[in-house]
C-alpha cells in the first residue's frame, strides 16, 4: 500500500498535524489497510491480527515530513476539511508495519482469534536493551525518593516535637 511517508506499509496510521502544534484538535488520523497480516516466525508462517497503532510501541521514531501541501498524497484525501488544521506547513507522520518488518507480540493461546497484544516493533535483541536501559534508569530515582520520604518524615517528627 503506498504511503505518503516512506515505503509502502501493510497496514497503519496516517496523522495530519498543524506544523509545531501537538494539540489534537489540530490533527486528523486515519487507519490504513488491513490488521489481518501473515508473519514468518522462523518455524512457520501463521495469521496475525494486530491492534490499532496507536498502542504499538517501537524504539525508532515514527517517520515524519512536513509539507506545504497535501495535495497528490495518498490516504488523505478523506481530509475535506483542512482548512480546520490552519494555513501550512502540515506534518504528516506514519506509524506503520512494512512487509518484513520485525514485530514482537504476544498472541493467544492455540484456536484463538491471532489477535496480538502488547506489539512492539523492532528487532528483540534491540527491544530487551532498550527495556533493561528503562528499567535501569529507574533505579536512581526510586533511590532519591526514597531519600526524600525519610528526610520529610524525619522533618514531620521534628516539626512535631517542636
């Protein structure tokens, strides 16, 4: 399926914004394509039905461009009413799975739906260091937390004894 930013994409979202606004009523989605994918797992080729996009998580950016128009752009000619996004640039921004792309998933067990669940995209080796970075990060702040509770019960103790 074309696709206004980047390669060709399986299925995705397609996001109009207001150049340097994030608000949503300045902005216009629409999914594109079809959910239901096949993947290669290594062992077997089976059917996968992803959720909506705006639930995948992914380490890369999503790709961007901001244009002047939106003219000859696929799927956004369903946008009738761009004049509700103000006068140009716009950016269009697309989350999207391409064919061979890498995806980490949970499925349901054997006979469910293939429905998947908790999507990431990318490769996992990529994905577990980029978790455990996370959750390392982590560790420093709970720490000065923890500092802070015991100083302000210490300083409530104080305040109260007067």
């Amino acid at each position: 399926m074309e696709s206004p930013v980047g390669e060709p994409f399986l299925y995705g979202e397609v996001r109009v914004t207001k150049g340097g606004s994030r608000a949503i009523d300045q902005a216009w989605t629409t999914v594109v394509g079809s959910a239901a994918i096949e993947v290669d797992t290594g062992e077997r080729r089976m059917p996968l039905r992803l959720p909506h996009p705006e639930g995948w998580r992914r380490i890369d950016p999503v790709e961007h461009r901001e244009v002047q128009s939106l003219e000859g752009l696929p799927h956004l000619d369903a946008l009738d009413d761009v004049d509700r996004l103000g006068p140009p640039p716009y950016v269009v921004v697309v989350t999207a799975v391409r064919a061979g792309d890498p995806i980490v998933a949970r499925v349901g067990s054997e006979g469910s739906d293939g429905e998947a669940r908790d999507v990431h995209l990318g490769e996992r080796a990529e994905l577990e260091a980029w978790i455990a970075a996370r959750e390392s990060g982590r560790w420093p702040i709970v720490g000065l937390l923890g500092i802070m509770a015991i100083v302000s019960l210490a300083l409530g103790v104080r305040g109260l004894r007067g």
